[in-house]
C-alpha cells in the first residue's frame, strides 16, 4: 500500500501529461463530432419522414385523381350515350312529323280535289245545259262514264224564260234582217200619176226602145 501511495504521489512525466492532454482533446472532439452527427441523423430521419409523406400525400391524390379521372370519363360515357339517344329520338321525331305533314299534305290534297270536283262537274255541265236549252231539248247529253256523277236539268224557270225571249228577239232581229234584205232588192214602184199622160206604147222588137218599154210597162 505504500509502495501505491507513492507511485501516484510521484510527479508526472512531461510526455504522459502530454498524451493525456491529447486524449482528452480528442475526447471532446469525438464528442462535439458525435452530437453533430446525431442532429444530422435527426434532420435525415425527419427530412425522410417527409419526404415519405410527401410521397404517400402524391400517391392518395393521384389515386383520387384518378378515380375522378374514371368518374368524370364514365360521366362523359353516359352523357354521350344519352345525346345519343336524344339525337335518335329526335331524328324518330322528326321522321314522325315529316310522315305527318305528308300525310296531312296529302289528305288536304285529297280533300281541295274533293272540293274542285263539283266545281268542275258543274262547269262542265253548264255549256251542257245551255247547248240542250238552246237546242229545246230540255235533256242534257250523259256522260260516258256510267258510274259519274249523272248530270241533273236545271229546273229554273227564269233562266228558261230568259233564253226563250232572248231567242225570240234573235228571231225577229233575223226576221227583220231578211225583209229589209228583200225589200232592198225589189224594184221601186212608180206611182200611176205619172203614166196616165203618158200612156204606155206597145214596143215592137224591131223598135230600138224595145227594151226599155218593156221594162216601163213591167213596172207599171
């Protein structure tokens, strides 16, 4: 124990101060370099938590992204089928209205000929009627066709009448036409004052009046 007790009283050699000097320098470097290292170690381990939640926040919302990508395409689908049946039914619309107003163009087409047939039956009946009252046959010629419309006499009297005195003033204004016509043509009587100091001399037809005379006492 006293051996002991005087090594460590003993005075240090200058080098193994030296060297424990170093030591504990090193020591403390070591130490300060170790908690540097360890807040680095932090910062890492921290900046690798966020990046991985980064990561992990980009792939939900990609994945969300995604899934809106499908639904909005599935929505974009669904509305293409709807225009598209919309477009059907309008073009079946539209074909069903244009069938109907054929259909009504042609029914009024049907009806307007209808309409013109007694008109045009009735015209073709009127210079009928009047060749058959002018005639004075009273009957009106029949169509050739059986199944027509067969044609009816007009029983006005007052067109009748008409006709007949429209008739009779032709007559007369023709009558009348042909006796001036005559009267025109016959030669004028001479009163008989004038021959009777002058009596008529019978003209043989070796006298050169012969002619003349005859023709004096014809008209006498």
């Amino acid at each position: 124990m006293t051996e002991a007790k005087n090594s460590l009283a003993e005075p240090r050699s200058p080098q193994v101060e030296r060297r424990s000097q170093r030591l504990e320098i090193d020591n403390a470097y070591l130490t300060q370099q170790n908690a540097h290292l360890n807040k680095e170690l932090s910062f890492t381990r921290y900046t690798i938590n966020a990046l991985k939640n980064i990561a992990t926040q980009k792939d939900n919302a990609l994945q969300d992204t995604r899934q809106e990508l499908d639904r909005a395409y599935f929505r974009i689908r669904m509305l293409e089928m709807t225009l598209l049946r919309q477009q059907q039914q309008q073009q079946q619309q539209q074909q069903q209205q244009q069938q109907q107003h054929l259909h009504h163009h042609q029914h009024q087409q049907q009806q307007l000929q209808l309409q013109l047939q007694p008109q045009q039956q009735q015209q073709q009946q009127q210079p009928q009627k009047m060749f058959a009252d002018l005639s004075g046959t009273g009957q009106p010629t029949r169509a050739e066709d059986n199944s027509g419309p067969m044609l009816i006499n007009d029983a006005d009297s007052s067109d009748d009448q008409e006709l007949s005195e429209e008739d009779e003033d032709e007559e007369t204004v023709v009558n009348g036409c042909r006796s001036s016509d005559i009267m025109s043509k016959l030669p004028l009587r001479v009163p008989v004052g004038v021959y009777e100091d002058h009596p008529v001399q019978q003209l043989t037809p070796d006298s050169p009046h012969s002619g003349h005379g005859a023709i004096m006492e014809y008209n006498v």
